[in-house]
C-alpha cells in the first residue's frame, strides 16, 4: 500500500430530528457571543430560518440574506464588509451550497483581506497546479444544510468572477465547517426535487473520488458507503418526500461525500459542472445529475478497476465480471439512478444556450479538477465531445 494523508478537519456533525433547537448551545460552546446569520432570499422567508434566529436570540447581531446560487466576488465582499463593521465572532450558514461557500468566502476576506481573487489556486493545462496558501485567522463557521452539495464539509469553496465569469476556487483546512447540523425533520421543508439534484452532486463526490488520482483507501471507504447511503436515499425520498427517514440518509450520504472530497477532490467532472454554471448558469445539482455518467463514461478507459469499486457499492457486479463489465454496469447504474431520482438527464432540456458549449468546453479546460482526473486533458475538444453527448 502506497503511503498517504488523510486530512480529518476538526469538525463537529450533530444529526438528530429537531437538531435545529441546538444551535444556541453549539454556537456557545465555540465562545461565539456575535454571530451573522448567512442565507439567500428563499432560505430568509422559510420556517428554518425563523427557528434558528429564533434559538440564538441575542447571540445572532446581524443577517446578511444576499446570497445568490454561483455567489460572486462582489456579493461576498459586501458580506465581509458587513460583518467586519458589526464585530462578528462566527458565521453561521443557512441553506445550501452558495450560503457555505459565501461564508468561508467571507472568512477568508476578514482573515486575510482583499481582493478575494489574490487567494485563489492556479491551475495551468495540463498538469500544472498551483494551491494558495490562506494563512490569516479564520472567524469559525457554522452549517445547518438545507440540501446535499456538502459545501460545508469540505475546505475548499468556489466564487464567481464578475469580471471574468470563471469560478474561483479556494482551498484551505480552516475552512470547513466547525459544526454541521443534519435535522431531517426540518428538510422536509425544502423541495423533493432540489434535494434530489443536490445529491447526485453529492453522489458524483463518492464516485469521483473513487479514481482520484490523489484518493487513499480511506476516502475510498468513505465513497463506497456515501454511494451506497446515496443510491438508496435519493430514489426513496423522491417517492416519499415527506418521510424523514429518506431525507435522513440523503444528508448522511452528503456528509460522508464532503468527507471524501475533503481528501480525495474531484475531476473532470466537476470541473464541467463548474463551467456549466459560472458561464451557462445552470445550478450546480442539475449540472452535475446531467453530466455524471458521462463523466464517468469519459474515465472508463483508464478507471475501470476503480469503477469496479462503484459497481460493488451499488450491488451491480456479478462474480466473474472483467473489470471493464464492472465499470459499464455502474455507469449503467448510475443512467438508472437519474431516472429513478427523476432528476434532469439532458443539457437540452435546460435553459442553457448550446452555443456556449464551445466556451465552457474552453473554461473547463483552466479548472483544477482536470489535475485530479485519472485521464489527462490536454485540449478543449474532448471536453466539448462530453458536453455535446449530454446535450
């Protein structure tokens, strides 16, 4: 066995039905006496978000509700700029990915100042990749997760450039979430269908990670049980969006797949999807439940005794099977799982322009998951070829 890291962040996960009315007490725990409530315009009219402000009284000092999906460089700069004038002590993020990704965002400006593009990694085609360090303090961040993105697992985040359209993306182990509170009860409230796309996000964590090429046999053990967790929770809540249990596993998986990609990443997967959505504005759930077994499809090639672990985790392969059958079969699985989770399963039946598929073919090619990918790379067709067979 090959040596390795794994990097295990110090971070709390509270799972409980009414897990919500805690709050108050793991915010005190941390020493936090001002803390800012971070959320989008949605999650600010919603039952949760009353509860929680509700539970921390007079430890929440201030409420910044601007939160867009694909959050830019502009709206987190403005968040820093509140929270500083307010003495904040914490940040606390309510709703999805965007919400986890502005908050560590804005932690990483009140720690180490502006502009937020001078913090973010560099990647150069086809293998060079260059993580910036982010030393300063960090104002610790508090989760309670209203879909699957596991944007508060992980320590890193990606930000729109209005300027440019890119994501930026950002990596540091201080940022994950100091506590995460998983309450199944409360996501009954958040739609059937954004849960589900959100999780096949999550889903594309564990399989992804499975033929990382920085993976080790813990995050591999992690994606295994995530995927699992996964194929069974996300067919099951969509048939039964009321019943808490489903929602359960759905935010159990998630979480297990922010563990993987906390130490495994991802690859040209997620790279497309970032580029779906800084350029073509698509939402990153719906991105990633498209293009997910293309993606795999793309690696086969190349990852098919990794696949293998895949097919095993969704019960598909059969004794005798070459590894390439195996890694098939869990491509086949996973076409089914979109089905079954009644999720999109092509670009043309989005909002997106085809004609930008040649830009964010060209986009993709500068994101750092191609580094992480098991195939290299080195041009923008292939990428385009992918995108095209998903439209």
């Amino acid at each position: 066995m090959s040596s390795f890291a794994f990097d295990g962040p110090l971070q709390r996960v509270v799972f409980a039905s009414g897990a919500v009315s805690r709050i108050a007490e793991e915010v005190r725990a941390l020493g936090v006496s001002r803390a800012m409530l971070v959320c989008g315009g949605n999650t600010r009219r919603s039952r949760l978000f009353e509860t929680v402000r509700t539970e921390l009284g007079t430890l929440c000092a201030e409420v910044f509700d601007r939160v867009v999906e694909h959050s830019d460089a502009l709206m987190v700069t403005q968040g820093a700029e509140i929270a500083g004038n307010a003495g904040i002590d914490a940040l606390v993020a309510v709703g999805g990915g965007s919400a986890s990704d502005t908050a560590k965002a804005i932690a990483i400006l009140l720690g180490n100042g502006g502009p937020l593009e001078r913090h973010a990694a560099r990647f150069t085609p086809p293998d060079r990749f260059e993580p910036k360090p982010i030393p300063g303090p960090k104002l610790p961040v508090i989760a309670i997760p209203t879909t699957a993105s596991a944007a508060e697992v992980t320590p890193g985040l990606g930000i729109r450039d209005p300027a440019t359209g890119k994501k930026l993306l950002f990596w540091d182990v201080s940022l994950a979430s100091r506590v995460i509170i998983l309450d199944p009860v409360a996501n009954v409230e958040v739609p059937a269908a954004l849960m589900a796309s959100t999780a096949m996000n999550a889903f594309a964590h564990c399989a992804e990670g499975l033929y990382s090429r920085v993976r080790n046999p813990i995050s591999e053990g992690l994606a295994r049980q995530g995927a699992r967790i996964l194929a069974r929770g996300i067919p099951a809540m969509v048939a039964a969006p009321d019943d808490p249990r489903h929602r359960g596993d759905v935010l159990v998986g998630a979480n297990l797949s922010g563990m993987v990609i906390s130490n495994a990443r991802v690859g040209i997967h997620h790279a497309v999807c970032h580029s779906l959505g800084a350029l073509g504005g698509l939402p990153h759930g719906v991105a990633n439940s498209i293009m997910l077994p293309h993606a795999l499809a793309y690696n086969i090639d190349v990852a098919a005794p990794e696949l293998r672990g895949l097919a095993e985790a969704l019960g598909v392969a059969r004794d005798g099977m070459s590894d390439a059958a195996a890694a098939e079969a869990a491509v086949n699985a996973v076409a089914a799982l979109q089905q079954s989770s009644k999720v999109p399963q092509r670009l043309r039946d989005t909002s997106l322009d085809r004609a930008l598929l040649p830009a964010i073919a060209e986009q993709t090619l500068g994101d750092r998951g191609l580094y992480f990918n098991p195939k290299p790379t080195h041009s923008a067709e292939p990428i385009l070829r992918l995108l095209e067979q998903a439209w």
